[in-house]
C-alpha cells in the first residue's frame, strides 16, 4: 500500500486547521446573515411600532384641539419632512368617515391595499422589500374617543398610520449585537475544538493507544510471530506499525537460532542436555544412558584440544551409527554422551544391550591423520522416573568411582547421598550462622560511561572453620529446604548495611521471591532500611529466574522499599522469556543482564543481538543495565560499544572479604 493512501500528522493538523477556518468562515457567513434577519424582521419591529405610536400621538393631541383634514394632511406632510427618507401617512376607517367624512384616497387605499385591509381589522403589519421596511400600525378607539366618535367603542380601529423606511435607517441595539457575536463564538470554539479533538483523537491518540496495549500484550504472552496493526491513516503510525512488526519478525528468527544453538552441541553437532530434557517427555519409559570418555583430558594434554575436538565428534558419530533401532544421541558437555531409547524396543537383556554398546565403543580405532586413538568408556543408566537424568548420572558416578565399565542405577545410591549431603551442609550452616561465618563478599560494579567504581554487589559466601569461603550454589537449596535460608538473607543485610556505613558506594545485595513472600523477612528490610542513614545507596536485586508470580506482593514490596529511598535491580535478566512483561510491571531502577548471555557476547551473535535488544529497550524505558560476567577485555569493550551502563565481572574485579581492600 503506498504512501498516498496515508495521512501524515502534518497533514491531519493542516487539514482540521482548513477545516476549522472554512467552518468559521461559513457559520459567520451564516451568523451574519442571521444578525441582519433578526435585525430586520425583529429589532425594526419595535423601532418602528414606537415610530408609529409617536405619529399617533401627535395626531392625537392635534385632534383634540379639533382640526380639519387639512389641518391633518399638513402636520403628515411636517412629519415626513422630519426623515428624509421616511414617509408617514394615515388612513382613516369605515366608521371614522362616516362622522366626519372621507377622502378619496382613505376610500382607494382600503379597497385595494391588503395589508392596509388586515392593519384595518386590527392586526400590525411589517413588510419587507427591496431593504424597504413599510410598518402598519392600526389606531385603536380609547375611552376618551368615544365621546367624539360615537359610533365605535373602545377597542375599534379607527385607523392605520403607515410608515416605509429604509433598513439603512434600522438602530440595532448594542447589547443585541454582542448578545449574538457572544453566542456566535461561543458556539464557533466549542465546534473547533470539538472538531480537534474528534479529529486527533480517532487518528492518533486512540489508535496509538491501542497499539501500546497490544505491544504489552504481544510482550507478555511473548507471542512474536502475532502481526500487529493500527487502525489509522496516519503515514508516521502506520510506519511505526511496519516498523515493531518487522522486529517482532526480527526477533522471531533470533529466538528460533537461538532455540537452534541453545538445543546443539557446537562441536559434534549433536542435541544437548537442554534437548534431553524436552524429549523425554515424549517417551513413555525411556532407557537413559550416560556414556563418559575415560581419561579425556589426557587426550586434549597429549595431543592439543584441536585433535580432542575431532575424537569427540568421531565419537558421536560412531554412537550413532552403533544405534539401531531409533535412539536418539546427545552430547552434554565436556567427554559425557546420552543414549536415549524406549525400554520396550530393546529386544535383550538391557544390561547385555548396554554392554554391547560399549564393546562396540571401545573396539573402535579412532583415526587423526596417521595416528591411531583407541579409548575405553564408561557408562551409567537408569529406567523411566521423573529424576531419570539425575539417577543416571549417579550410576555414572558409581560406576568411576568402583572402576567398573557400567553400572545400573539403584534406588539406594541416591538415598543415602542425598542423606549424607543434606546432613553435612545442615550442620555447616547451622553452625556458620551460629559462628557467624555468613559473611559478604564484594564485587566491584563499573560506571563505563566514567571507568569509575561507583557501585559493589554483596555476595554471600559461607566461611569453613578453615578459614576457606564456599560459594552459595554448594549450600542454598539445602539452606531453602531446611528452613535456615532467612538468616542467611538477614545476615546479609545485618553485615553488608555495617560495612558500607561509612563508605560513599551504593551496594546490592541479592533477595529472592521467597525472602519477599515471608512476612518476618519483609518486616525486617523495612525495619533496617528505615534505620540506616543513607537508604538511597541501597540497592536490592531481585533474582529473575526465580520467576515472578505473586505480582502483586512483589509490586507492594517494591512500592514499598523504594518510598523509603531504596533502588530496585532485577538479576540474571534474560534468563527467562518473560522479562520484558516483568519491566512493564515493576517500577524498577537497574537490570542486570544475564551471565549465560555476556559472556558468549563476542563470538555469539545472537547474544550480542539479544544484549543490543535488551539495553536499547531499557534505555527507551529508563532503566539502567548492568553487564555481569565481564572476563575480559573484549567482552568490556563489546559491551560499552553496545551502550550498556554498567559493567561487573573478574576484568573489573573479583569478589573480596573486606570492601577496605577496594578503598584503599
């Protein structure tokens, strides 16, 4: 559809400007005409019955000092000489002359005249041609006449003074005119404006609006292969239309490649772990298989990383060409390779099919050029369950650790591991928090507008008795499940508060849903933030991938810390696909772009495209973005060129103990 077909705001301004003047120029055009109507046909009304009653209130008084008609044509001639262009005359009744006598022209002007006919009867007369104004006005009997005319009774018409005048001689009252210019303009700028607004609101304003709804909708339901469309004219909407629906396309197919390289193994080609997962929902009692290469690294040392490359492709290539009757192949990462298959097309023993596979494996000679690389493997399986993958993989484990080729699971290895682990790092943090060995650590954040450090992220790390700190994915989930995760929260904020008291930095510190869901741990942020000097350099980050459900509870705490003077940061943002609809609901100050994105952002382009979405949609908002995982320099300079506000990472600065060894 081309152009032409569209109006630009340009144009819809001008034409509702065009418009509204040709209104004005009509309605005063008819306002006009409507003055001088009125002015005619009702304002010379008046003028002219109080013209009439003057006449007859001269003849009036000259007919009781008795006169003859000559007396009476002269003071009608005398009045006529008063306005040049004024002419009076007056007519006598039936009755009037059959007193005292008639004139010709009284006899003739009833006989032929019908207005004088109807003015004679008693009715006023106002007739208008040629801007002529003629007024009739009928002399109506009193009760002193009567004595001298005896045949009429009060209330006759005894006869009609006629008056013609110009409509240029008409006096029109002032306030009159004002009344109606005033009434004129009024009406005039109610219809402009009404006009203005009909106009902008059903072209621009209401289409744009539902647009920005839809956008939010097509955000949070995350539905980018949806086309869009603004139900207006406007050339600049309808590009704008154009324009989002190119990079709903846009970013459509990034998701697909980026579906595409999240779901494939970059070295064999082979689906991944991710892929694993999806797919064994589709079985119905599937044999999972790990199969792990016996002494890789010594390959890579031995022989460079280019030639262990190649052996783990070869390898995947050999498990499936080895695979029969449908199994499907993977490659997690590192040496470790998944046979998937469902148990009931396995047409032997399952352990004797494994141990063929294996046998199959190891017999097999691996060629680089002229050498000849012969490997063992070592293999892990388990049958159908929710925890297939994790039970496997303790097979696999089992299996190293008895130095035997393969090992089936069994339901004990997992019981008493699992047991042996929650009891262990129960103690630990029990006793770490009673210690007080929860302690953070803090990770310089950088302004890269200004090569500054403005900002630290507080991390919690847990201290041995050794005096060794242990990073937090080796004790948090047991910490949520043994109910001690919220004196490691408040520990946190107890400690990092104390060590930024007398610093000039803003700080973070991770929270997480659950910490904001429990009343106790919400009551006791508010209740320090309220107490602490400086609550604008707090900062609290909110972990994305979490997820957030309880809108509502979130919102009331955000609301909340944020009227006492705390900033807001949502973390690991990009880990999830609903992030965009999370950041058109919550008022929030800072988001920190994911991990698994920044640090694949030099050699990925879709992570360098999905950062670049990220941090152009953030600034449009005015939100603040913080680049973590920045390793190296290229990744620093890819992300400053990219915009990004801020950067944290081992190139900054690793974490440490006291935030007196960044001061100094």
């Amino acid at each position: 559809m081309g152009r032409f077909m569209f109006l630009s705001y340009k144009r819809l301004t001008l034409i509702l400007i065009l418009a509204s003047l040709l209104f004005s120029v009509v309605s005063g055009y008819f306002a006009a005409a409507f003055l001088k109507e009125t002015a005619i046909f009702e304002m010379s009304k008046v003028d002219a019955k109080k013209s009439s009653a003057l006449v007859f209130e001269a003849l009036y008084s000259a007919m009781e000092k008795g006169i003859n008609k000559n007396d009476l044509n002269r003071i009608i001639s005398r009045l006529n000489g008063v306005e040049k262009n004024m002419n009076v005359s007056a007519y006598r009744s039936e009755k009037v002359a059959a007193l005292f006598g008639d004139i010709a022209t009284d006899t003739k002007i009833r006989s032929i005249d019908a207005d004088v006919k109807k003015a004679m009867s008693g009715e006023e007369v106002l007739t208008i041609s040629n801007d002529t104004i003629r007024y009739l006005y009928p002399v109506k009997v009193k009760n002193e006449c009567v004595k001298c005319h005896t045949n009429v009774k009060e209330g006759d018409v005894n006869g009609v003074i006629d008056i013609t005048y110009p409509t240029t001689n008409l006096k029109i009252s002032l306030s009159d005119t004002l009344n109606y210019f005033m009434v004129f303009f009024i009406i005039f700028f109610v219809a402009t404006y009404s006009a203005f607004y009909y106009g902008l609101n059903k072209l621009l304003v209401t289409p744009l609006s539902m647009f920005v709804k839809d956008i939010e909708n097509t955000i949070k339901e995350g539905a980018t292969t949806r086309k869009l469309k603004i139900s207006s004219p406007i050339y600049e909407l309808k590009n704008l239309e154009k324009s989002f629906n190119k990079m709903l396309k846009f970013m459509e197919r990034s998701r697909k490649k980026e579906l595409e390289q999240i779901y494939k193994d970059q070295i064999t080609g082979l689906p991944n772990r991710l892929r694993l997962n999806e797919d064994l929902a589709e079985f119905e009692f599937p044999l999972l298989v790990l199969i792990n290469i016996d002494s890789f690294k010594e390959i890579n040392d031995f022989y460079g990383v280019k030639v262990g490359d190649f052996i783990l492709g070869e390898v995947g290539s050999a498990i499936r060409s080895y695979s029969q009757i449908g199994e499907k192949v993977y490659r997690f990462g590192g040496d470790e390779y998944a046979l998937l298959v469902e148990a009931a097309d396995v047409d032997m023993e399952i352990e004797a099919y494994i141990n063929n596979f294996l046998h199959l494996l190891s017999n097999e000679v691996f060629m680089y050029n002229d050498y000849e690389i012969s490997l063992n493997f070592t293999a892990g399986a388990a049958i159908g369950g929710e925890n297939i993958l994790e039970n496997a993989d303790m097979a696999l484990k089992e299996a190293k650790k008895l130095r035997k080729h393969f090992v089936f699971f069994d339901p004990s290895m997992q019981v008493s591991k699992q047991y042996e682990h929650n009891i262990k790092w129960t103690k630990m943090l029990r006793d770490a928090i009673e210690d007080g060995r929860i302690q953070p650590y803090f990770q310089p954040i950088m302004d890269i507008k200004t090569n500054s450090v403005t900002k630290f992220e507080a991390l919690v790390r847990l201290i041995e008795e050794s005096g060794s700190p242990v990073a937090p994915f080796a004790f948090l989930s047991v910490a949520k499940k043994s109910k001690l995760y919220p004196h490691l929260t408040r520990a946190m904020i107890e400690r990092s508060f104390r060590a930024f008291e007398l610093t000039p930095f803003e700080f973070a510190i991770n929270i997480s849903v659950e910490d904001i869901e429990d009343k106790d741990t919400r009551e006791f942020i508010y209740e320090k933030l309220k107490n602490f000097s400086k609550p604008r350099r707090v900062i609290f980050e909110i972990t994305e991938s979490e997820g957030i459900e309880n809108f509502s509870e979130v919102l009331d705490f955000i609301k909340n810390v944020k009227a006492i003077g705390a900033k807001i940061a949502i973390d690991d943002f990009g880990s999830g696909y609903s992030n965009f609809a999370y950041l058109m609901k919550l008022e929030v100050d800072y988001i920190k772009i994911d991990a698994s994105i920044i640090k694949n952002i030099v050699e990925d382009k879709n992570s360098y495209i999905i950062t670049k979405t990220i941090v152009d949609f953030c600034r449009q908002i005015g939100i603040k973005t913080v680049a973590e995982y920045v390793s190296n320099k290229e990744i620093f300079e890819t992300v400053k060129e990219l915009g990004v506000d801020y950067a944290q990472g081992y190139f900054i600065g690793e974490p440490k103990k006291d935030i007196k060894d960044w001061i100094s």
